[in-house]
C-alpha cells in the first residue's frame, strides 16, 4: 500500500519541480543539452518516487573496496546479512534490510533492489538504538548495501553510480587508509557534494588509528569534505569491529527516519541541483548578465525599433522611390498643366514610378512586386548590420547562450526580409496616381489662354489675307491704341508662358510635399515589417528567457 505525503509537506516540492518543468521546456534549444538531459532526469525520477511509500527512508553505504562498508552495514543492522570480506569482489548485488515491508515493495523494485530481508530489529539488538525512540515513528526505513565505488566490475559501478541517484540517504563509508581516494570523491562525492543536507561521512576502522592520529586525520577528511564542495558535512568514526561510534551512526539514521523527510529533502536538492545544472554558465561573472538573471532583460526601447525601422528603409530603396515619386508627380503635373500645343512632348519621357512598377495602375495584386533594383551587397550588409545591432541592444548583458537565440531570432527572417520589404513597398499607396485639385483649373486656363492667342493668330491671319488679295481690309478695333488681335495674340501667349511658370513653382512644392507623404507612408510600412519579422520575434526571444530565469530561479527555491 502507498502512502502518500501530506498535501502541506508535498507542495514546496511539487511548486519547484512544476518550476523546473516549465525551465526545462523553455530552455530547449538554448541551454547545454546536458543541463536538459538532467533536468528531465530529475523531473521523472522524482514523479517516481513520489509515486511510491512516502513512509519508507532509503539510506545507501556507498564505499570503496577495503571500506568495511558490508561490515559496517551487519554491524548497523545488528545482523550478518552482507558478505564482507577483504578480497575483490565482495557485494556484487544490493542488499536491503528492512524494517516495515508494507509499501516498501514496489519501491524497492523500482530501485531494481532483489535481495531483501526483513528485520525486526534493523538496528541491532543490544543497544535497539531507534527502538528506543517511539516505535511507530522510527518505521519504515530500508538500508541498502551496495557493490564498490571502485568494482573492477563495470556493472557493479554503474550499480552504485545509479542508486547514488535514486536513494534518500548517501553514506559514504571511508577508511583511514583510503580517506582521500579519488575514486570516491572525484567520481561520487565531488559530483553529489550539493546533497549535504541528506549525506553523512563514516570514517569507519576508526580503531586501527592510534589516540593522537585520530584527531588529525578527522581534520584533514574534513578539509578534503569542504574542498569538494560538501557544506558542513557530517562525519562520524566508527569501527565495525569494536562496535565504537555503531551507537552514534544509529542514532544518526534513526533521526532521519523519524524526520520523514529525507526523500523530499533529497528531491528538492536534486532539483536545486538541475536547476544549476540548467543555469550552468548562465550566470556569468559579467556583471551585466547577473543583473539580467536577477531581474530579467528589457525590451528594447522605441528609439532602437525607431532605428531599426529608419536603416531599413534606407536598405531597402525608399530614397529612389521617394525620389521618383517626386519626379513622376512634377511630370504628370507638367502633362496636365502645361502648354497645349507641346503637352505631348512630356509624354515621352517615361513615369519614373510605372518603370519600378509603382504606378497604380501597374502593380499586379497577386505578385505585387517593384522593379527596384535588387540591393547590392553595401544594401544587404547594412541590412543584416541594421538587424544584428538590434538583436545584441535586446540581448545586452544576458547569458552568451540566450544573446545567442536571440540573434537567431532577430535573422530567422533574414532569408525572405529583403523581397518582404520589396512587398511592403509595393503594397503601399504613395498616392502615384492621384493629381491635385488645381491641375483642372490650371489645365482650363491654359486652353482658354491657347484659345485667346489662336483667335488672335487666326484674326490677324485673315486681315493679312485680305491685304494680300487687295482687298478692302477693316481696321481692327483697339485698346489703349493696340489692335485687339495683337492683344490676343501677346496676351494669350503671355498668360500661357506665366500659368507655365507659377504651375512650375506650384508643382515643385506639391511635388516635395508629395515625396514628404511617400516617404512617411513606406516609413510606416518598413516599420510593420521589421516589428513584425524583427522586433516581436525577439521581444518573444526576451520574454522567453525572463520565463526561464523566474523558473530557474523558483526552482532553486
């Protein structure tokens, strides 16, 4: 039967592997494959045991050969179920000794533990060392007794290298001989040296030490505990054949047991412990980027978008197009505008808008592309250098790996930016079709000016033809002493040549006020797609690793 935590004790646990789920999704991708890889470990290893006995304490004896470990494992149980002996190998498969099977079954085989017994008295007999303390409290503890650290059988490592990170409780058994062995503490404790709060250290043969040795020695397997990394560690000599420090081991596993607590203690380190792993190198000695861990990357500000936006534009060709808006409307305007009788003359200098494609009777809806000329490579490298100042003002003082996914971000478009950008010109209406208001007018006087001076030609025509013949010829009327057809003639050309004039100035300035709108409208329209292909992906980037950071950090704890 599986008895499960209470909800109060479960949720601080349950808070921070949600926290360390939620990092480990996000971190896909950007973080060390290895940091994932544990972190995914962890989560699935504490969903399994949390799915088994809550009321069972799994303690290991982790040792290397010539350890004493089995020996000691006896002499803590108070029973010869271990093998010891001083040749290799010795246990070769784990060991349990239990106090209180129900529930514990499927537990153990989860740790793949076959041999088990079952012990009414798992700390010895003579001193009953957690019978001495209530009964129903103490229960429910299983010591485990595994193969050596340091096996010449591979298996038999990889055993113990397992369950070191399956168990509630590590005890790593040492002696006076091999208290510095590397094999145990580079590969086993250095590792696990953040699991202090559920690791004890037996100094066992303790007896083999003379008085004046002891002292020393326990001082040096100290400093060697701390230079590893192990917080405070708890060291306890001990000598399984005397029988000295047996008391005070029990004692020690005893509280443990009575705590209840070790395995969720030993789950929220090995989150801790997933949580630095998914962090490695994320907190970096730069002090901008611990700033950043801390609290979080903003998004950049609307000037950088602004110049974003600005160095796109000019990449992309805006100036030509501006530049042949302003020419195409002073030519349209001289077509509308100009003298009657040389109007078709304009016409045959070509629109510069219908030849890049921008007239609006031109462009085609379903390919809606220009005939700008495609951007050379000064275009395309202000183009990616426009990009990549953005991405690094964003990812500023963040994590290499996460300036990283944000640089990806900010040129996932980069393929297709440059034919977006041709389409967002396009699609934008510069007003290329459109006149004004006073090209009518202008247009009707400049008719009626060719008209008056036609009359006048016409008028002055027929008198000349009738002197020619000998006719009699009518005197013209006059004002102010000129004959009227002279009038008509000089006064229709001169408001022809002064309409010309004041319509030129006109168009100049209407034209610059035309080219004014052009530029801020495909502004405007540079401005969606580099938000929309730049900024968003990498304000998406940012707030993604504000995400991870807060659920490091939540699952740190």
């Amino acid at each position: 039967m599986n008895r499960r935590r209470k909800d109060g004790a479960a949720s601080p646990l349950v808070k921070r592997l949600e926290a360390l789920q939620q990092a480990t999704e996000l971190g896909q991708g950007r973080v060390a494959e290895s940091g994932i890889e544990e972190a995914q470990s962890v989560v699935e290893r504490a969903s399994a045991r949390r799915s088994f006995s809550a009321e069972h304490t799994v303690v290991g004896f982790f040792g290397a050969t010539g350890s004493g470990k089995s020996s000691l494992f006896n002499a803590v149980t108070g029973h010869n179920l271990a093998r010891a002996a001083a040749t290799r190998p010795t246990t070769s498969e784990p060991l349990a000794g239990i106090w209180e099977a129900e529930g514990a079954a499927e537990l153990l085989d989860w740790l793949q533990v076959g041999q088990r017994h079952q012990l009414a008295e798992p700390l010895g007999t003579v001193k009953p060392g957690l019978m001495r303390r209530n009964r129903e409290s103490a229960s429910g503890l299983i010591l485990l007794d595994l193969p050596d650290v340091d096996s010449t059988t591979a298996a038999n490592r990889e055993t113990s290298k397992r369950l070191a990170g399956q168990v509630d409780v590590l005890v790593w058994v040492l002696d006076p001989q091999k208290y510095a062995d590397a094999a145990i503490h580079h590969d086993f404790i250095r590792p696990m040296s953040s699991y202090s709060g559920v690791t004890l250290v037996v100094l066992n043969q303790i007896d083999r030490l003379g008085a004046d040795s002891r002292g020393p020695v326990l001082k040096s397997l100290r400093s060697i505990l701390e230079a590893e990394g192990l917080r405070r560690p708890r060291i306890l000599a001990v000598s399984a054949t005397s029988g000295e420090g047996i008391e005070g081991l029990r004692e020690a596993i005893a509280a443990v047991a009575v705590e209840r607590s070790a395995s969720t203690d030993r789950l929220l380190q090995d989150v801790a412990a997933a949580a630095d792993a998914l962090a490695a190198g994320e907190t970096a000695v730069d002090p901008g980027a611990s700033r950043a861990w801390e609290s979080g990357l903003s998004l950049p500000q609307e000037a950088a978008e602004r110049r974003l936006s600005e160095q796109l534009a000019e990449a992309s060709g805006i100036a030509t197009v501006v530049e042949a808006t302003r020419k195409s409307y002073r030519l349209r305007a001289r077509a509308r505008t100009g003298w009657p009788v040389t109007r078709w003359l304009g016409r045959l200098r070509p629109d510069p808008l219908r030849r890049l494609n921008l007239s609006s009777t031109d462009v085609n809806p379903a390919v809606n592309r220009t005939s700008l000329p495609p951007p050379g490579p000064a275009q395309r490298a202000q183009a990616d250098s426009a990009v990549r100042a953005y991405a690094e003002h964003a990812g500023s003082g963040a994590p290499e790996a996460w300036r990283g996914s944000i640089r990806r971000a900010a040129r996932a478009s980069s393929d297709t930016l440059t034919d977006t950008l041709d389409q967002a010109i396009a699609r934008t209406d510069i007003g290329a079709g459109r006149g004004s208001w006073w090209w009518p007018i202008v247009g009707v006087l400049q008719w009626i000016a060719l008209a008056v001076a036609l009359g006048g030609v016409g008028w002055l025509g027929v008198l000349a033809l009738m002197g020619y013949l000998q006719l009699d010829v009518p005197s013209a009327p006059r004002v102010e002493g000129l004959p009227v057809p002279t009038l008509m003639l000089v006064g229709g050309v001169l408001l022809g040549i002064v309409l010309g004039l004041a319509t030129g100035l006109l168009a100049r300035v209407a034209a610059s006020r035309r080219a004014r709108v052009a530029r801020r409208r495909l502004t405007a329209s540079i401005s969606r797609v580099a938000r929309r292909e730049v900024a968003e992906p990498v304000a998406a980037e940012v707030q993604r690793f504000n995400d991870f950071a807060d659920a490091v950090r939540s699952a740190r704890g």
